[in-house]
C-alpha cells in the first residue's frame, strides 16, 4: 500500500520521539551516575562519623548527606500527611457529588492553584510568618512544619486532578451495576468506585510525593538551611537533598565538593526511584487482595 | 402451560419516561400475568429496555431522566409503588432493587474476585453477616450453575471468567439476594450459541420459583423462553400475547413489523 508524504512524515517524526525520551532519561542518569560513582558509599552519606552514631543521631554530621537525607523525609511525610486527604477528598468530591456550578468554582480554584509558581507559595509562607510575628505569635519562625504546609499546598492540585480522573475513569456501566444490585450511592462510592479507582489516586500521589521531594522554591523561604544538622522538631530549620544540591551547584569551592553534588542527585534520584517501587508493591498488594489472582 | 393467576405480577398505567425532554416512553400500559417468564420484543430503539429500567427505578442513575405514570409490581412478599414513588408501598429505591434483581446485556462484573462479586452485595447491601457469607455464595453459585466451574478458584478474578461464566455469576449475584422478580436485559445478546442456550435452560428452571422479566431480541429465543409476549414499538406496547403456543417465528416477526406499520399509519393519520 503507498502511503502518501504527510502520512509517512508524521510516523517517522512519532517513531523518533518514541526515541527521544528513553534516549534523553538514559543520557541525563548515566551522566548523573558516572560523575557521581566516585563519591558513591557512606562516606558520602555520613562523611568521617561512624553510620551508626549518625543514624541514631549521636554525633552530628556535617560534612555528609545524612542530615538532609533525615530532612527530606520528614518533610515529604508531613507534607503528605497533610496534603492527601484533602487533595484526594476533594477530586473524589469534585467528581462524585459536586454540583455543576459547585464543579466550575473548585474546578477553577484548583487549576489556579495548579498554575502557581512553587516560589509563590514559599513567599506566601515566609509572609504569613512575617503575619504571626507581628500579631500574634512573636517568636514564630519558619520551619518544618511551615515549609511541609507550603509544599502540602503546591502539591494539592496533583492530587485533585489525579483523584478526580481516576473517578471519572470507573466505567458508568459499573455504577448502574452497583444501583441495580442495591448498593446505595455511597456505599457504590466506598465498596466499588474507590477501590476500581485507587490506581490512579495512587499514581497521583506518587507523583505528588515526587514533586515535593525535589522542590527547592518553597522551602527556600520557609525553614531551609545548608548545615542545620538533624530536624530539631516541627518547628525547627532543617536540611533538605534538593537544597543541598541547589546550595552546592551554586556555591562549591572545588572539584570535591561538586562530585558530593552529583552524589545528593543520584541520592534522591535513587530515593525516588524506591518510592515508586514502594507504591507499585502496595499497588500489587492491594489489587491481589480486592481483585483475587490474576 | 404456565399456572397464570389472577393478579398480575407487573402493572404498568400510563407511564412515560424521558431523558432531557425526549420522550422515550409515551403512555404505557401492561400487565403481565405472574408465572412464567415474560419477555418484551420490539426494534431497537423501541423501549424495551428503558421499560425494564422503570421497573427497578434504574432509569434515574441515568441524567436528565423523567418518569411520570404508575407502575406496581406485585410479588409475594407484598406489593411495592414503583411510580410514583410515595405512597403507602413505596420502598426507597435501594430496598427496592434489593427486591427486584437485575442481569444487563453485557456482563457486568464487579472488578474483584468471583467471591466478592457475590459476598460484597450481600454484605453490604443486605446486612449478611460475615459468618452466613460462604454458604449463601456457595448456594448462589449453584443455584446459577455456576459453581462447578469456579469451585476452589474463588479468589480468582472474575473478570477471567468467559463470557458466558460471566454473564452466570451475574445471574448468581443477583440470585444471591433473594430477589421476589428478576429482570433480565437481553442477558445473552453478549453470548455464543452454546453459552446462550446454557443461560436459556436456566432460566427456565429459574423461572418455575420467581417471576422472570426479560428484553429479548431474537424471536426464536422469545418464542423458547416465553410465556408471556409484549411487543413494542415507538415508546409504546403495540400487542400482547399471553399463549404463545403454535406461534412461528414468522408469526412473530410479521406481529412486530405489522406493529411498525400501524405506527407509521398512525403517524401518518396524525399528520
């Protein structure tokens, strides 16, 4: 069959951005992986301290990436903690039982929310502190808590929209048998709709965990610091993997220290890479349990 | 053949149904004697099933859906106001699809495991404690003969099953809550011959302990299936037909065409 030369043109340009995306992830964490193997190990992570006295925060660590790695995951958990439920309530509401004007305002509420740049919302943080100190609470300072609530806001909308398409997602048809078989509206919703739908609001909020982990504008006004050591609690400064390698990129002195910035990339491309595992196992996990083998 | 008794089963008076202002339904009347399994024929887009849809108040899932009319079923545990829906019998309409169990054309099961698919309704829906749940799946299964062929792979996902053990273990989890009247959407347009005729002889046994409902599209299949004919055309039930013994399938197809032409005629007269 002769195809004609627009036809062949578009399948030649598609087959070669099928390419172009493994080849540009492959080049970006090969690079990323050779300039940090060298560094790669524990003295990275706890520099001359002994691992054992820095994990269980015996000694402080200053010249590795143990603080921020401590930092990191503390401030995503907070964050998280504080983000899905209403995130993922809202998209299942937006979906479900909102009105169609109850779906216009919120729906356009989130996408303004979801075109914030991330440095507006370490602003926002960093002026509401400003806000406390001057009423009510003298002695507030940015920290912890502070910059979990800013990212907690920035990662919102992923988890609204991802929450409602995958409601939006459940096929009608399952909905009418669930009515026919006598489940009310919300026993459908708990007992059919959210478990068929919890692949999607999982993968949201994979994605939402990522993107508050790499986040580097919101915490830059909100608590973060270069050498605070080990999170002293809710409220004190910390030490972030992002920061890290925002701070060393920017301000390395030699050649030593820009490889210990490769290595907090790979780090949190690794920590990252585990989250996505960690999700795919529950993800498993849950669907053999709800679905029965496959 | 069938004992017909006095009271019908299902009594429809003057209903109409539309969805956005398009009338779909338009003024239908129907009794359909109890015993035996009633089946509704006509051309696609005559009705049939938004008709068996009113039955279970199921057309209200569907938006912008108005009823207007009567309709009241009468089964052995009592009468039930369907339309409108208050009244001394009416039921809200979970209670009432609980009552009056429903199979659709395409298989619709849950994505979860062939127990579940049953135990969950049963759990949830009807308040079936946990320790009941084995024996009353088991018994569903059964009764939808359907238990030989997945017994000892219950945890499987149902959704592996083919299309025929599909379409069965919805039949079983309709049959699991004890439904008085079941209502049945084309239950085998989905189907291969062979699997079609196995849901067929099933419902026949069925139908001998429970009023049995159906959309049907094939005369040949009506004609087997049987004891009761109503056929549709344009929103309207034209004919019925409660002895359909010696009937043809040509009888029948000329009964639908001619009910076609008295409503081109009729339109035609209006016009």
């Amino acid at each position: 069959m002769k195809h004609s030369v627009p036809f062949l043109c578009f399948r030649a340009l598609s087959r070669l951005s099928a390419v172009l995306v493994p080849c540009l992830v492959l080049t970006l964490m090969g690079y990323l992986f050779w300039r940090a193997f060298p560094v790669l190990g524990p003295k990275l992570l706890f520099g001359r301290v002994a691992p054992l006295d820095a994990v269980l925060g015996r000694v402080p660590v200053w010249d590795g990436l143990w603080p921020a790695c401590v930092g990191t995951f503390w401030l995503v958990l907070i964050t998280m903690l504080l983000a899905v439920f209403p995130g993922v309530g809202c998209g299942i509401y937006l979906s479900e039982l909102a009105s169609p004007r109850q779906k216009r305002c919120l729906g356009a509420a989130v996408d303004m929310l979801a075109g914030m740049p991330s440095i507006v919302m370490g602003l926002f943080g960093f002026m509401l502190i400003l806000l406390l100190r001057r009423t009510v609470m003298p002695n507030a300072n940015t920290g912890l808590l502070l910059a979990a609530c800013c990212l907690a806001l920035l990662v919102l909308p992923v988890l609204v929209a991802s929450a409602r398409e995958a409601m939006a997602a459940v096929p009608a048809s399952l909905r009418l048998a669930a009515a026919a078989a006598g489940f009310s509206r919300s026993q459908a919703l708990f007992h059919l709709l959210l478990p068929a739908a919890a692949r999607g609001i999982l993968g949201g909020v994979v994605l939402a965990v990522g993107r508050a982990a790499e986040d580097t504008a919101v915490i830059l006004f909100t608590g973060v610091v270069a050498n605070a050591g080990l999170p002293s609690g809710l409220f004190g400064k910390f030490e972030a993997l992002s920061f890290d390698i925002y701070y060393i990129s920017s301000q390395y002195q030699d050649q030593q220290e820009l490889l210990r910035g490769f290595g907090a990339a790979a780090f949190l491309l690794l920590i990252s890479c585990l989250l996505l595992a960690a999700a795919r196992v529950l993800e498993r996990g849950f669907r053999r349990k709800w679905q029965g083998k496959a | 053949m069938n004992s017909i008794s006095s009271v019908p089963v299902l009594c429809v008076r003057d209903l109409s149904v539309s969805f956005f202002d398009r009338p779909v339904l338009s003024g239908v009347e129907l009794s359909v004697p109890s015993g035996g399994i009633a089946v509704l024929v006509g051309r696609s887009g005559s009705g049939k099933t938004t008709l068996l849809r009113a039955v279970n108040r199921l057309n209200e899932e569907v938006p912008g859906c108005r009823t207007e009319g009567t309709v009241k079923l009468h089964l052995r545990r009592g009468s039930l106001d369907v339309y409108p829906g208050t009244g001394p019998d009416a039921v809200p309409s979970a209670e009432l699809r609980r009552r009056v169990g429903m199979v659709f054309q395409t298989p619709q099961v849950f994505p979860v495991s062939v127990f579940r698919n049953i135990a969950v309704p049963l759990a949830v829906a009807l308040g079936c404690p946990r320790s009941e749940l084995d024996d009353r799946v088991r018994d569903a299964l059964m009764r939808a003969d359907l238990w030989k062929e997945v017994d000892g792979r219950l945890d499987m996902a149902a959704e592996r099953l083919s299309g025929g053990q599909q379409q069965r273990l919805c039949l079983a989890r309709a049959l699991a809550l004890e439904p008085d009247v079941l209502l049945l959407d084309e239950p085998t347009a989905s189907l291969d011959v062979h699997a079609a005729r196995r849901v067929e002889d099933l419902l026949l046994s069925l139908a001998e302990r429970l009023p049995v409902i159906m959309v049907s599209h094939g005369p040949a299949q009506s004609l087997r299936l049987a004891s009761f004919l109503a056929v549709m055309e344009e929103g309207r039930v034209r004919r019925t037909v409660s002895d359909t013994s010696g009937m043809t399938e040509g009888d029948l197809e000329r009964m639908i065409d001619d009910a076609d032409r008295s409503d081109g005629a009729a339109r035609g007269q209006g016009a």
